[in-house]
DNA sequence: CGACCATTTGATATGGATCAAGCGATGTGG
DNA sequence: CCACATCGCTTGATCCATATCAAATGGTCG
C-alpha cells in the first residue's frame, strides 16, 4: 500500500533533541538558499490533502494554517504556523492535511529530494529532520489531549501555545480569525469569543482589540492547561 | 502494581536509511529473535511516560494500552496494541505515554539500540521503522478528527477501528473494558454504553456479550465515520 | 458614508455528563 | 452447590456546558 520512490537516510547520532543553536543554525541557513520565496495571498492554498508531498515549505513571513475537511463540511485545523516555522514535511509520500495561507504570506518553497540529498551526506541535517517529525508527533499528541478538556482549558492552551512562540512577550498577536481558532480546538466560534470574554472578565488576559491578546496572569492559565 | 527494573544504557549510534518499498516479512523475522518475551499480568505497568524509551515491544498475545494521566486524575488512551502490533518506539529519547497490559499478555521486548543499529545495516529495516512511525502520526491525526465529532461517530470509528484489525471478520472480540473506550474516544462510560445500545437498536450491530460485537451493517457505521 | 465582514452578546436547545439505581456475570467461601 | 460479594455494564433521571439560532456592535475599506 505505500510506495516509497525516493532514497534518503536519516543517520541518528547521538542526540537527536536540544540540539545546540550553532547545528540547527546550519540547517536553517542551508536551507534558506534551497527554494525560491513564493507569496501567497490570504487564505490562497499552498498544498492539498492527498497531494504528493514534493515540497516542504518555511514560513518567512506571514502564517499558515494546515487543516482536514470532513465530509459534511466541518473543517479540522491541525496546526498554525509562523514565520521560522517549517511545514509540509511527512513521513510519508503524501501530505495528510491540505494548507492555507492565513494571511498574505511568503513562503520558501523547498524540493523535498534536494533536501533528502543534503541530509544523505550531512547527518546534522538528518538528525534534525528527525526531531522535526519527533516534534510534529508531540504537537498531535498535545492536541489529542487537549480536544478532550473543557472550553476553558482548550481557549487557554491554545493562548499558551501561542504566547510560548515569544515566551517572555506579554502580548499575543493573532494572525488567525475566530473561526480558525475554534476549528483547531473543536469549539464554535461563540464559545471561542465567549470563553475569551470570561477570561478578560476575570482579568486573566486583555483584549485591546480582537486580535490582539495581552496576558495579565499567565499562572491562571497554566493552572487551566492542566 | 508491577514494577518492571530496567537498566539503561546509552544509545543508539547509526543510521535509519530510509526508502525503497519491499515486504516488512524480513523485518517481523529478525526482530522476532531480537528479545525475550515477557508476561505481563492485568494492569501491569510496561513503561511509564517520560522514561527513558530504551526498549521497543511488540505484543505476542492478550493487549496493551497507551495513555497519559492529566494531572486532575483524567486519562487518555493514546492507542490499543493487539498481537503483532509493535509500540513503544518514539521519534525522541523518551516515551511519551505510558503503557499497560489490558490482560495478561506475553510481550517481546526489544532493546532499540539493537534495532538501530540494525537499522544502520539493512534499509529495509530502516524502511519499516521509518513507515512505522509514519503510521504512528497517522493514528494519532485520525484521533484528532474522531475527536471533534459526536458521540455516534466517535463509538462507530471505534468499531471500525477495531474491525480493520480483521476485515473480513463480522465479529469483534475486545479485550478493553468500557473505561477504557471512554478515555479512548474522551467519553464516559455511561455514553459509550448508551451509545452501542442505540447501535444495537439500530441493528447496525449486535452485542451477544458485553464484549463481543458483531457488525450487522457495516457501511451505516461507515457512513457515521465521515 | 455605506457595505461588508469579524466579533460579541443574548436566548434557547440539546448532547453528553453526572448522579443514582439495577442487573448480570464471575468468583469465593461456607 | 448455593449464598453472597464484587465488578463491569446498562439504564434512568436530571443537570449543565456547549451548540445553535438570532441580533447587535465594531472595524475596515471602497
């Protein structure tokens, strides 16, 4: 049932995660010059589900959101990513979510094989392709658990999730709207709004505007995460 | 309470080549040999979340769970492993569930740093543990979107997830309790209960014992699962 | 300014949780 | 072999969190 078409190895040495700053460095500069920028308008598609899996993209600015479309019309987001983040890479030969640029957004485009190649000969690349999917799995297994909690623990998980992008920001600024937010938690949109609402009610954060999120008490919010 | 005494060992040098379809009949012989099985009584502890993921395993008879306590007492299952399945291999150094036998079972327990290295020689065998974990963010994506849904379509997933083990078999025999499949589909019992009766009344399943299924329509199930 | 879209808020409905009781199978000791 | 305790499961009654339906508000851009 799976056909594998292109060579690569992925030696695994050593350590695989904590790498130092200096060895991911040089995957991401080396990967910085393998594939054209490409801009994508908000909401323009940048793979489908089921597509093969020919590229694997970097966000350069803007951000992206992967989802699934049920057959009734009901829409999962698997994840959100922002500038730095690296996207489109799987395991297997195809790509299991489809993806959207929320925003008006440029995205490095990379061959998937070119990649492969380098990281054939340099196994700090491969180490680090690696860890990448070692990190997708644990984003997916978080996600499992956090489905299964209430509004509240779900609204502020996602806000953590985002505020751990700039750990030591205050200030939570969202490229994506309510529905998309409510798609990847599996709410409404009401509840989203709702549940935010509370949480300013409380004091716990502050929305000086929709999409502009200020943690007044990020212990609260851990202590729902729990 | 069953407490297994592991000695750890540093690990793994070598590479995971990856590629080229060929049958995984080579790799099921070799890892065969590759370990003792041991027995596991009920509700023994196989490994713990966060413990060094030393060994991998793979089920010979009864089954397995996989899951994570949240702090307020609450548990996910991950997965359910019957015979023949392999779990316990991460992409990182730790583990990141813990895992339990559901019955008595014998389980053969393999030291990964043998797999590796292994791994490094045959890329056939890296192959296979490279579609493996390809699988395994498979499963857990599908979670992610059992989850989202009604109470109907979690249980009919289930099932179908159940019967895919024998796909030509109308009977399906589990070895979990209904606990089990609450914390699985993020459900109580008293839903999963309610939920397989509706079933049965919907003669879309039969339910001779509690813990036997027969599927009596399997595309009104399958029509849920969209 | 006016049209449009995103967001918030309100009122009500409902699916699943919770609380509670009953039932059936399995095992144990008398 | 039966009486009884235990455990897993089902079923019933009620409650509550979130969905749904509906309307108002606000922000953005022509």
């Amino acid at each position: 049932m799976q056909t594998q078409t292109i060579t690569y190895r992925t030696p695994v040495t050593g350590s695989v995660p904590g790498m130092s700053q200096a060895e991911s460095c040089s995957f991401e500069t080396q990967i910085d010059m393998m594939g054209p920028a490409i801009p994508f308008t908000r909401n323009g598609e940048i793979y489908g589900e089921g597509e093969r899996a020919e590229y694997l993209y970097k966000v350069l600015s803007g951000s992206v959101r992967t989802y699934k479309l049920l057959t009734d019309g009901r829409r999962q987001i698997g994840g959100f990513y922002l500038p730095g983040d690296i996207f489109g890479l799987e395991v297997g030969d195809d790509h299991t979510f489809s993806a959207e640029a929320i925003v008006d957004s440029k995205i490095l485009v990379i061959k998937r094989s070119a990649v492969m190649a380098l990281a054939a000969r340099d196994a700090e690349i491969a180490s680090e392709l690696w860890s990448m999917t070692a990190r997708e799995l644990q984003r997916m297994q978080d996600h499992i658990v956090l489905l299964v909690k209430t509004a509240r623990e779900r609204v502020a998980g996602f806000l953590l999730e985002m505020a751990s992008l700039q750990p030591l920001a205050t200030e939570i600024n969202l490229p994506m709207c309510r529905q998309d937010i409510a798609d990847y938690l599996g709410l409404t949109i009401e509840t989203v709004s709702r549940t935010l609402s509370q949480l300013e009610n409380s004091e716990t954060i502050a929305l000086p505007k929709s999409r502009q999120i200020l943690l007044r008490n990020r212990g609260a919010l851990s202590q729902l995460n729990c």
